[in-house]
C-alpha cells in the first residue's frame, strides 16, 4: 500500500483566503450585474452559486488530494471570555424621575426642567446605543465562531475520512 502524501492548510490563511474570495465574488458579480441591469436577488443567487461551486471543489480536490487542516486559531468564543464581557459592562438598576407638577404656569422651573429631563434622555440615550453596540458584537462574534465551525471544525472532520475515500474510489 502506497503512503499518502498528506497536505496541511492552515486555518489561518484558510479564513482570511475565504473572506477575500467572498469578497472578491460578491464585487465582481455586482460589477458584472451593473451592466446588465441584474436584480439584487439574481446576484445574490449567483454569488452564492459560484461560492457552493468552491466550496464543493475544495472539498473533492482537498479529499482527493489528501488535504488536512492544521488549527491554528484557537477557541474565539469560550466561557471565559463571555465572563469577562458581562464583568465589564455598566450596572444600571433603576432610577425614578420625581412627579414634579408646575401646574400650567410659564416660567423659568419648566425650561431648566425640560433641559434636565434632556440631559437625562441622552444620558439613556447613550446607555441604550452602548448596549446595542454590544448586543452586535455578540452577534458578529457568535456569526463568526458558527462560520468558524462550519467552515475549519467540520471541513477537519470531513477531511480525517480522505484515506477512507481515496481507498474506495
């Protein structure tokens, strides 16, 4: 039986190759699609043709091949981390605003009031945009260990099987 010479990739280049591909794909079928007066969804079908097109060569050649993948990455996501985030944020319990009631009359109490009660809202305001910033970034981070997956820890497991393959066909 002959050896098989094994092939390692890095998952490394690995990603950052996958992210200038889609990139590359996606601009150039929008440039491609401008002159022809192609919809968005008619691009965004293509685009994703073309990228499931690579996708499933990488996989044949990689297991014909005998590719293998190193992991040099690492966990991006792990309990520790998602600690540390909770630990850094702000702590806002509750606060209550005073039933003040000027009673109709004009005067200088409701402007200083107003502009308080303004103040106070985009104090909130900035509160409210922080937390939406970090409610994102766990998204993105979630997006990108769930891609991570797919695209490192499930394409390892598919390669662990290439001698199988190779041996069949």
């Amino acid at each position: 039986m002959k050896i098989l010479q094994r092939y390692f990739l890095e998952t490394r280049f690995l990603s950052y190759s996958t992210v200038v591909i889609v990139t590359l794909v996606v601009l150039s079928v929008w440039i491609s699609g401008v002159g022809s007066h192609r919809s968005l969804f008619q691009n965004s079908i293509l685009s994703t043709s073309i990228l499931a097109a690579v996708l499933f060569l990488f996989i044949s050649l990689g297991l014909y091949y005998g590719l293998k993948l190193k992991d040099n990455i690492g966990p991006i996501v792990n309990r520790e981390k998602i600690t540390e985030y909770k630990k850094k944020r702000p702590k806002v319990d509750s606060f209550d605003l005073p039933d003040i009631s000027f009673g109709g009359e004009a005067g200088c109490g409701e402007l200083i009031f107003s502009v308080i009660l303004w103040i106070l809202f985009s104090v909130v305001l900035v509160f409210l945009l922080y937390f939406l910033g970090v409610f994102f970034w766990i998204v993105i981070l979630l997006f990108t260990a769930t891609l991570y997956w797919i695209f490192f820890r499930a394409l390892r497991l598919v390669f662990k099987i290439q001698g199988i393959v190779k041996e069949t066909y």
